[in-house]
C-alpha cells in the first residue's frame, strides 16, 4: 500500500511541475507569436495575434488553476459534509 502512495505522491509532484513549465512556455511563445505579428501583412497578422493572446490567455489560465489546486480541492471535499 505505501508503494501505490509513494507512487502516485510523485505523479502529483511531476504533474505539477509540468503545468508550470507548460503554463511559462505557452505565455513565452504567445508573446513571441504577437511580436512576429506586429510585422506581418494585415491578411495575416490578426491571425497570428489571435493565436498569440490565445496562448498567453491559456498559459495564464493553466498557472491559476495550478496554483489553486490545493484551495479547489480542499472547496469541493469540504462541501457535501453536512
């Protein structure tokens, strides 16, 4: 029974560490992709700035659900007790 604790605690531990780096590259490369954009041709550039705020909008929305997993968690086991 400790082996499936030990185990699954150091899923949790990866699983958090790769939402953060996935939540940084997403808002590194949307930036990226909105600065390229601003040098494009108008055919293209709304394009590439709406892919662009999409991805710094994702990654934002990634890090907060990451950072208030602990405080969801705790919201949705505490709110069926009666």
């Amino acid at each position: 029974m400790a082996f499936i604790e030990t185990l699954l605690m150091s899923w949790k531990t990866v699983l958090e560490s790769v939402a953060l780096l996935v939540s940084l590259i997403l808002i590194l490369l949307g930036g990226i992709v909105y600065g390229i954009s601003l040098s494009q041709p108008s055919d293209r550039r709304g394009r590439l700035q709406g892919m662009g705020l999409g991805m710094i909008i994702g990654g934002i929305v990634i890090a907060a659900i990451t950072g208030a997993a602990v405080l969801i968690r705790d919201t949705s086991t505490n709110l069926l007790k009666p």
